[in-house]
C-alpha cells in the first residue's frame, strides 16, 4: 500500500473528506512526497518521514475494511 492508493481509498470510502485537501495540506506544511504507510496489524499507519510546522510529526492510522480513522 503507497500513500496514494491509502488517500484514493480514503477518499472513495468518505469517512475522512478533509484529511487529504490541498488546504488542509497547506495549512500543516505537508506533502503527500512526506508520508509513509506501514502494516500495524489490524489498520494502516500513515506516518511523516520528517516533522512539518511545529514539529509535528504523529502517525495516524486508518481501519483495514472500512478505512475509518482510528485513534490510538
């Protein structure tokens, strides 16, 4: 799974509409150039291969099935 196949998924599946906006890109100082994606068992990790605006730099991840976001 690449970052963009995760988004496309995301986006079709429409439990997560923003996530992905160019705006809301913009606004967190992020690329879809610095994402990853890892196996985490039972969903998908999407991390940030480098910290973007105040140093953020959390994963978030997103169910398997139903490519809900999930908070750990």
């Amino acid at each position: 799974m690449t970052p963009s196949e995760l988004k496309a998924k995301i986006e079709l599946s429409g439990q997560e509409p923003y996530f992905f906006t160019r705006k809301t890109m913009s606004f967190f100082g992020d690329t879809m150039k610095n994402y990853g994606v890892r196996d985490a068992e039972d969903c998908w990790e999407l991390y940030r291969k480098h910290p973007v605006k105040h140093g953020l730099q959390n994963s978030v991840y997103f169910d398997k099935v139903t490519f809900k976001r999930i908070f750990k």
